[in-house]
C-alpha cells in the first residue's frame, strides 16, 4: 500500500514550487532552462515514486532539496551568470562559483542513498557508504559527458551558457570533485546521526 507523503516531503515540494515559479518567469535563455530544468523535474518525480514506498528522513529529504533548489535557480540566470558576488568575494574568486556550490550539492544525494540501503537492510552500513559515494562519483561522471554532448550539439552561445565552464579547461575535473566533495561531507553527517541515534538506543 502506498505510503502518505511526508509534511516534510510536501512542504519542501511547496517550497520548490515557488522557486520553479521563479525560475520559469522570463529565464536568461529559454532553451538553455528547458534543458537545465529537466532533470531537476526528473529527479523530483523519482523523489515523489521513492516516497510513495519508503519514507526517508526529514534530513534526507531537505539535502534532496537543496540541489533541486539550486539547480532551478541556476537555470534561470544560466550557472556562470546567478548573481553570486557576495561569495565569491568572500572567497577571493573572480570567478562566478554558483556551479561549484550546486555540484557540492549534488554529492547531498549520498546521504539518502545510504538511507535507502541501510534502513531496507540491502547491504552492511560499510558497503552502503561505499556504494553511495561510488554512486555519485559515477553520476558526475555520467553527467559531465552529458554536458559537453548537450553544448556540442547547441552550438554557440547556447552551448557555451550550458556548459558553463567559464574558460576554465579543468573545469569538469572540478565539478566532479565538488560532487565527490559533497558526498563525502553527507555521508560524514549520516554516519555521525547514525552513532548518536545508536547511542541514544543503548540509553
């Protein structure tokens, strides 16, 4: 039997949809938003089918969220283009590192895919980490491909604002990096929620 969604799950939702709103409204180029908000809506109704049978954690869910968020929000203004001075002053970079940010994001999705194999008892918590972190290295890969087949085929400008690496040759080999980055960092947090929930329990 299906399960509820979530008010987390449904709350987020609603607050996505306002920034799709956002976004769809007069977007930098129209064909370079088509393209970028696809996947985000894929990854969304994936989110929705999951939930219908398993219910992940409020943190898994808002870590879900934050890539979905930032993903939209890059294809409105396109990801070298999102108004994103104050941080990259903060870090001293004359580069726009709004791309970079929502990369690290994606690695967030370690996190519920860990979730998702521990708690339905598929594999040991080592080979879940494990398989999480490889899941999103492969993805970024995979990704990456995508990206530079999609701005080969536009063309021009469209394919240059898509691609977004802003004359940076190595820039794949960094978002992948940041990908990994963030994995790492949300499997850290889950594996800490993991041993203060156990410790609670021996309690």
């Amino acid at each position: 039997m299906p399960l509820r969604a979530s008010s987390s799950l449904r709350w987020l939702s609603l607050l996505y949809l306002a920034v799709f709103l956002f976004s769809a409204f007069q977007p930098a180029s129209r064909a370079v938003w088509i393209a970028e908000i696809i996947p985000a809506l894929i990854i969304l109704a994936i989110i929705w089918g999951v939930s219908r049978h398993f219910e992940f954690s409020t943190t898994a869910y808002c870590l879900m969220f934050v890539w979905l968020i930032l993903h939209t929000i890059g294809a409105k203004y396109t990801f070298a283009e999102v108004p994103f001075d104050w941080f990259n002053q903060l870090i001293g970079s004359e580069r726009n590192n709004f791309d970079r940010v929502a990369h690290f994001s994606i690695g967030l999705y370690a996190y519920p895919i860990a979730e998702y194999l521990l708690r339905n008892k598929l594999m040991s918590i080592k080979l879940a980490l494990s398989f999480a972190l490889f899941a999103i290295m492969s993805l970024a890969a995979g990704y990456e491909i995508i990206e530079w087949w999609y701005a080969a085929l536009a063309g021009g400008d469209e394919g240059i604002a898509f691609l977004g690496s802003q004359g940076d040759i190595w820039d794949a080999q960094k978002d992948m990096l940041m990908d990994t980055l963030g994995a790492i960092s949300s499997l850290i947090l889950f594996i800490a929620q993991q041993r203060v929930f156990c410790s609670i329990q021996a309690k």
